[in-house]
C-alpha cells in the first residue's frame, strides 16, 4: 500500500529468520554465523549490483529488500555487541573529545549523503554503512560528549514524529512529480512538498493518539474473537 513501509515488511520477515537462530545457537549465531552472513549478504551486493536501493527489485528467489533487511540487522546485532564492550571501557579525555568530533563529522556527512550524492554506487554505500555503524557505536556508547544536548523531551517528541513523516511524505513526492508542470519553480515545489507533508505527518500522529487513547476498534474485536 505504502512503498516506504517495504523496511519493515522486510524486517519482520527477517527476524522470523534470525530470532530462532538466536534462540539456538545464542553465542554462536551472535559472534560467527549472522556477521558471515551479513559479510555475504553485502559481498554479493558489491559485486552484482550497482546500489543497495531498489528493494523491490527480483533476484530470482526474493526481493532485494529482503536481503539487505537481513544485512542491516546483522549489522545492528555487530554494533550492539561492540557497543556494549565499549561502554566498559575507561577513555581518555582527549579520546572522548576525538570520538565526539569522529560521531558528528559522521552525521554531517551522512545528511550531506543524502542530499548531494544523487547518483549513488556501491563504494558508497558500503562506506556510509560503515559510517552509520561507527556513529550508533559511538551514540549509544556514552563515550562521546555533547549527548546530553539531545536528551531532552522535544528531541523525543522529534523522535515520534520522524515515523508519521517518513511514511506520510512519500506519495507527495510522487503527486508532486505529477500534478505540478515540468516548468514550475523547483524551490516553491520542495518548499510546498514539505510543508504537506508535516501537516500530514501531524494529522497521521493525531489521529493515531486518539486512537490509542479511545480505542474504537475494542468494541468491534470481540464480534471476530467469539
């Protein structure tokens, strides 16, 4: 219904995979068979395709979203564990202040990815895997400073509403490319692109709050649970 809405799709597929594994082969699963995995997971991509996007691509046997939902959590169950052995470790004042301008020269250059590089290729998307791995090590950690700044409750709230406003902006980009002429002004374009999509993204949050609050659907459930 959503095309954005393929990550989590693909995601939950995955861990219907990997959470067994987990479950049986704990150590084992964690330290060798999901970090080979995901290693073949990216080499394949590396030398068959030209990006990690397109998910909905065939690949004869699945799509390629699926793979890389795969690859990303191996990825995430990588990070955690460093994560973890790192928050142990007793750094240096001048390490921490290294580190801190290492996590946000990463930011930056990743927001600078996303807009600039409109053309991407494999070489980089392999490196920005690696960079948003180093820099969710280096967050979650607490090895690094100036977290605190954004630990607060607007950054949470910003948090929340990140979710509505990347599953809400999508099909505008699309109507967009098909109501406006190819002669409209692209600034006022992007600045009305933007502008619709947080008032849907806020209408999305809303609507969802109320829900949970008032829980419509409670009376409807017991019809199909009987």
């Amino acid at each position: 219904i959503n095309d954005a809405l393929w990550y989590l799709s693909s995601m939950i597929l995955c861990m219907a995979i990997i959470y067994p594994i987990l479950r049986k082969y704990k150590t084992t699963a964690k330290l060798v068979i999901i970090p080979i995995i995901t290693l073949l997971i990216y080499g394949y991509f590396t030398i068959q395709t030209q990006s990690i996007r397109s998910p909905f691509g065939l690949l004869g046997f699945t799509y390629r979203g699926n793979l890389r939902a795969f690859a990303d959590l191996g990825v995430g169950i990588i990070v955690y564990q460093i994560t973890e052995a790192f928050k142990t470790k007793n750094l240096t004042m001048f390490s921490k202040i290294i580190l801190t301008l290492v996590k946000y020269a990463g930011v930056i250059s990743l927001v600078l990815y996303m807009y600039f590089i409109r053309k991407p290729t494999i070489a980089y998307d392999m490196f920005y895997i690696v960079v948003i791995a180093i820099v969710i090590c280096l967050v979650f950690s607490n090895q690094t400073y100036g977290g605190s700044i954004f630990n607060n409750s607007f950054v949470g709230f910003l948090g929340k509403f990140s979710l509505p406003l990347y599953l809400s902006h999508y099909y505008w980009a699309d109507l967009f490319k098909v109501m406006l002429p190819v002669s409209f002004d692209k600034t006022n374009a992007t600045i009305g692109y933007f502008i619709v999509s947080f008032v849907t993204a806020a209408i999305v949050m809303l609507l969802s709050t109320l829900i949970r609050k008032n829980k419509p659907f409670s009376k409807i459930k017991p019809l199909f649970s009987k």
